[in-house]
C-alpha cells in the first residue's frame, strides 16, 4: 500500500498536536464514524513509532505512517491525506 500526506495537512497536523521535527503520527483503526472503505469502522491519529508499518512518509520533519496490524482496512486503496481548506482540517482519500 502507499501513502501521501500533502505538505498543507503535514503542516496542519504540526500545528495542531505541537509536533516537533522527528516526531510520527500513526493513522489507525478505530470503531464508529465514517469511512467509503470500511462501514462502522473510521482513521484515528495518535502520537507513535513505527514498528512494522506497511506504508510511512516523512512530510515537513513528521512521519506518517499505517502499521502492518491496520492495513486490512484499507482494502487494497492507498490513503492521500490532503488539506481541506473549506474544513480547515485534514481530509483523507482513498485510492485503488
């Protein structure tokens, strides 16, 4: 699987959770909200290190990053992380 984060999200994120250069942010697997892959099921961040990840890329001094245990949810699509900028945040998509 591959991965991209857009240097407006990877800045939005910086701000956002006061990252530092060198720090990672893990998407993962979490139950409720919303997902066009996945019913019931949604992305959530946290603050980590990679262990095994499946797909990672450094945006603006932060690594991004899926590890081996979660890529089943994306089904065989890739994740862009790109910025919205009528939400101000963050929009993930999901490409086959």
């Amino acid at each position: 699987m591959k991965m991209f984060v857009s240097k407006d999200a990877a800045a939005w994120y910086k701000n956002e959770l006061h990252l530092q250069q060198g720090d990672a942010i893990r998407f993962f697997v979490q139950y409720g909200g919303c997902s066009t892959v996945q019913k019931g099921l949604s992305l959530g961040i946290r603050k980590d290190f990679p262990v095994n990840p499946a797909a990672q890329i450094t945006e603006n001094g932060v690594t991004f990053f899926i590890e081996e245990d979660d890529e089943w949810y994306f089904d065989g699509h890739n994740l862009s992380v790109i910025y919205e900028p009528n939400a101000e945040a963050p929009d993930f998509q999901y490409e086959k």
